[in-house]
C-alpha cells in the first residue's frame, strides 16, 4: 500500500467562489465581488482600474452557489464520500469587512465556527487558506492593496484573529493561495493596480516580500496558540519544460521554473535565493526591507508545500516561438503537442504532476500536498438528474495514477484534495459552465436555476477510492 493509512483524501473550495451571501451578516466587499463573468472578467483582472469603474450585468460572487446557506447538506455529501478532509477559505471581509477595523465581524467568526463544527460531525478535518484571493476592497481602494507595507499589519490582525478563534478545531493552514500568482494575476494575488510607466516587477516583488513578511508572521502565531498547528505554504505549481532540447531552451525552463519556486524557497528556506540578486538586477528591481525582516523570515518557515497542479507548461528562449504562447493552461504558456487539452484548452499531462512532485520533493525535502487538481468541463444533467462525466473520472484516475507513482519515487505526501469538489464559480471565467465538482450544481453562468445539488458519475467513483485508500482507482 503506498499511501500512508491517514492519507488525507477530500476536496477544495475558495469562499468568493461558493459561499455567496456578499453583504449578509456585516461581510464588506471583496476585490472579487466586482468581477464579472466570462470574457470581461479576464479584461477586468488584467486592468482592473476598468473593473473598479464599471458596472456588469453580472456578478458570480454576489449568490454563487449559496455554500453560507447549504454548507450543511454540502459537508453532509462530502462525508458521504468518505472525506477525510475540506480545504476552505475564510472570507477576509467577512471578518474585516473594510479590512482596516480593530475589532473582527462576530457574525463572519460565527459562520466558520459552524461550518467546523459541521465537518468535525463528521470527522473531516478542515484545511484552512487564510486568504485566497479576495483582499477586502477597503485595503484596495484606500491602500493601493499589497504595495504598502501596512497590509502586513491587517493580514496579521486577521491571521491572529482566526488563528485564536479556531484553535483545536483547525490544524492545517495555508497562508496565502498561490503566492506566485501575484506574476501573473497582480490583481487576484495582492490587490495590486497596476500604473502605466512604473516598473511592474518592481511593485509586484515588493508586495510579494510583504506578503512573505505576512506569511513568516502567521506562522509564528500559529506556533504560539498551538504547536500542534501545521502552516503550508501554496504554490501554483506545474514544471516548466524546455520547448526543445537546445540548451538555450533548457537553461530557460531553469530560470523560468526559479520564478516560480522564488516564494517557496523564501518560505521553505527561510531566505532570498541566492539567484535573486541576478533576477532582480535584471528586472530592475530593489527591494526596500525593514531591520528585522530576513529575522522573521528565517525563523518561521512552513512546515508542509501544498501545491496546485492542472498542467505542465513549456518554454523556448526563443522570442519568436514564444511570441505563440496562448493563455489556455492558465499561465500563459506554448503549446506540448504530445498533450491533449480540455475544453477550456488547459492542457492535461498527468505525468508532469509526477515530475512536478518529484522535483518540489528534491528541492524541499519537506512533505508535500496537492490542495488543487481537477478538470474543468460541460457537464450535462441528464434525464436520471446526474452527469455521466467519465472524462472526469478518467482525468482523475491517470492523476492519481501518477500521484502514486511519485509517492513510490520515494516523495512524502500528506494528502489529496480535488479543486471544486462542489460545482462553483470559476476563479478566472466567473463561469458555472465550468465545472470541477463531484456535485452538480443547478445554477448557470447568469446565475439562473434551483441550486438543487445532485450527484455525478464521479462521486460514486471517489467514495471507492477514498474507501479503498487509492487502491481502486
Ligand atoms: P479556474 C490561474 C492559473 C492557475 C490556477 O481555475 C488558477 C488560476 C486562476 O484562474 O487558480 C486556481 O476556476 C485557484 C482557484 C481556481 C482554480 O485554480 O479559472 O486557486 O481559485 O478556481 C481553477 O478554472
């Protein structure tokens, strides 16, 4: 039996993406809530200036699937498929609602007091994102988001709030979701509005060592109120292959795949890597430090490396070739033409998430946990209410497949969740069309439909492999 007898088997959710209920119970705005679906949501993350002044016919935030109100029947579901598990998020407006108060929201700490409760009912242990992707849009408006330095102070006040609040219910906590997303979606990772004619690398590395500041001091509170409690820190992760076998390429896929394991050298090593200085040099950067940062850093590093892993992406250096990168696998990326794609183009390697675990197992020697992987798709509700979505199963099964193999390559690995166990909104489409979860979900991308939940063809087939400890795949 390769995987260890507690392996923690569940699936994952983001609160902007499911709870809904955006200005029930004292909750303040998040980023996220002024974002639309589909194809001006995209125009909206990449200038979000435009986003902050326009008014959408739709906002998949607002209701969503309504997770506040049926979190219940939802965690009774998952317990039915045998989770061990429930990655979730806290509502950081929920909380603070501008984000700058003193005092937290007692009605928002009520709301994941139940939802705790609910999963201890059931034994599922609860994974806990302090924050994905939803800064209240008080710290962005009034603050500019993560390029000030005060954001530390307001994401510690929250990481300390919920961290007392929750002890002995919660033992896993991620700090920050994708912490390398801050590259590729500023807006999404830090607040971050961009300005014409400054240096984008220059303000987003910034935000990004605050952010690293942030995530060092909510470990150390962690460690306080409980020592028992475990901090991973969470990266988009997916190797950068070389386009082709000239050293040119390799070299590049090396320093791209740097780039990305930047913040989680930061927070695995406790310190700058050493090629920082070159890759700053380059980029133009100079990072202003107070005393005692490199301190914090170096003392409270993570104890696990939680990952998400939907595809491998590729590399040339060059500028040609790349000029055909196409957007597809999330992070810009060329096409493998050994790999097919979804119907949203993410392209499907479930061999790179062997490689993927392999290398981060290598460099951190640190166990690991995929928090996110999964297929988005159409699925169609059928005359018997469910979804016959065996290209689900089938990308499930060759992942696992994969996830067990790196775990015989020697990598120690603490659990598995799938990304939207639950139909919910799309991080970056805002659609509903595009469905990850176990559970079908009534709801379309305008928002109309019961929110009735039903199950598909996969829940049945994940209970078994939960049962069987991924024995019967
Ligand atoms: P959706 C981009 C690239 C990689 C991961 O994504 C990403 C994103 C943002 O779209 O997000 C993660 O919903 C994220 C989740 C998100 C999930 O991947 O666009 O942590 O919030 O829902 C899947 O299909």
């Amino acid at each position: 039996m390769p995987l260890k007898k507690d392996f923690l088997w569940g699936g994952a959710v983001a609160a902007n993406q499911c709870e809904g209920a955006y200005l029930e119970d004292g909750k303040g705005l998040s980023l996220v809530d002024l974002l639309p679906a589909g194809k001006e949501r995209w125009e909206a993350l990449m200038e979000p200036k435009k986003a902050l002044t326009t008014t959408y016919s739709h906002y998949p935030s607002h209701e969503s699937i309504d997770f506040y109100h049926r979190y219940k029947e939802d965690i009774k579901l998952f317990a039915e498929m045998g989770f061990k598990v429930f990655r979730l998020s806290i509502s950081w407006p929920r909380i603070f609602p501008n984000g700058d108060e003193t005092e937290p929201n007692e009605k928002g700490l009520a709301f994941y007091d139940n939802v705790f409760d609910e999963c201890a009912k059931y034994g599922i242990e609860p994974l806990v994102t302090i924050n994905h992707f939803d800064t209240p849009l008080g710290l962005v408006k009034d603050y500019g988001g993560w390029r000030n330095r005060k954001l530390i102070d307001f994401y510690v006040k929250f990481a300390e709030t919920v961290l007392h609040r929750y002890k002995g219910k919660v033992k896993y906590w991620l700090t920050f979701n994708e912490i390398n997303m801050i590259l590729h979606i500023p807006f999404f990772g830090a607040g971050l509005i961009l300005e014409d004619g400054e240096n984008h690398d220059q303000v987003k590395y910034q935000a990004a060592h605050y952010q690293l500041v942030a995530s060092s001091l909510a470990t150390k509170i962690a460690k306080e109120v409980d020592p028992q409690i475990q901090i991973g820190c969470m990266l988009a992760a997916g190797e950068i292959y070389p386009y082709t076998c000239h050293p040119n390429d390799m070299l590049k896929a090396v320093k791209e795949n740097q780039s990305q394991y930047f913040f989680i050298d930061v927070q695995s090593r406790g310190y700058y890597p050493s090629y920082a200085e070159r890759l700053f040099k380059e980029l133009g950067v100079s990072l202003e430090m107070e005393e005692g940062d490199r301190d914090i850093l170096k003392r409270h590093t993570v104890d696990f490396i939680s990952f998400s892993y939907y595809s491998s992406r590729l590399t040339s250096a060059d500028p040609e070739v790349n000029n055909a990168q196409k957007s597809g696998n999330a992070i810009m990326t060329l096409r493998n033409p050994h790999l097919d794609a979804t119907d949203w183009g993410w392209q499907i390697d479930p061999i790179g998430l062997r490689v993927t675990m392999n290398q981060l197992w290598d460099r951190y020697q640190k166990p690991l946990f995929i928090v996110e992987n999964g297929m988005g798709a159409v699925d169609e509700l059928n005359e018997n209410n469910t979804v016959d979505d065996d290209y689900r199963i089938e990308y499930m099964r060759d992942h696992l497949e994969q996830m067990i193999e790196a775990v015989e390559d020697g990598v120690e690995l603490m659990g598995y969740t799938s990304w939207g166990c639950i139909d919910l909104v799309s991080a970056g489409s805002g659609e509903m069309k595009k469905r990850y979860g176990f559970i079908y979900v009534d709801r379309d991308n305008e928002g109309r439909g019961t929110n009735e939940r039903y199950k598909k063809k996969s829940f049945n087939w994940y209970k078994q492999v939960i049962e069987s400890n991924g024995e019967k795949l």
